[in-house]
C-alpha cells in the first residue's frame, strides 16, 4: 500500500511532491516520520533584525517590549522562506503566532 503524506499544517492528506489542496502549502510528512526541526536563528542575525526594526513589530506597527519579540519571517519557511535578513521582521509573540504560515508585513 502506498504512503500518503500529511500536510504539517491542516493534516490533510496530500499528494508527495504536490501542494496541499486544502491550505496551499508545500510542507509535509508521513505520519511515521519524526517531526523537522530548525535550528535557531544565530544571536547575530536576530540582532541585526532588531537593529533594523527597533523594536516595532512588522505586522501590526506598534511598538514590542523587549521580552515578547519574535523574529517572524516575512515569507513563511513553509512556503520556502529563508533565514534572511531581508526575509525577516520583529514582531509581538501573538501576531506572529496568529498569522501562522502567511506573508505578512505592516501596511
């Protein structure tokens, strides 16, 4: 029997080498695999987003106490966004949390 593997974000069902029909994303695994991890962001790279972004959250405009940034990427690792520095922003915990694996910046 075939292996069919979920996506990592709705856990539907998806084709191997498709996007998910249901979210659009390109991100799974097999259920038996263990999960992927990242390895952080170096210190050096999230410092110089901060020094970039102040401590202004990208996504909604205000300003973030320095215990609650996030470092979010603009263009979601899932949809293939990479650890660079243009590709990342400050943000509070919870909007980066709430926009989830979106493209995302303050307008």
């Amino acid at each position: 029997m075939a292996r069919t593997p979920d996506c990592l974000v709705c856990r539907d069902h998806v084709k191997p080498d498709t996007y998910c029909t249901e979210c659009g994303l390109y991100d799974f695994r097999y259920p038996d695999e263990e999960p992927r991890k990242r390895s952080p962001l170096p210190l050096k790279l999230r410092r110089a987003v901060i020094a970039r972004d102040g401590y202004s959250c990208g996504l909604c405009g205000r300003n973030v106490e320095p215990g609650d940034v996030h470092i979010d990427h603009v263009k979601p690792v899932a949809l293939g966004g990479l650890d660079l520095l243009e590709n990342l922003q400050v943000a509070h915990s919870r909007c980066n949390l709430v926009k989830g694996p979106h493209f995302g910046r303050a307008n």
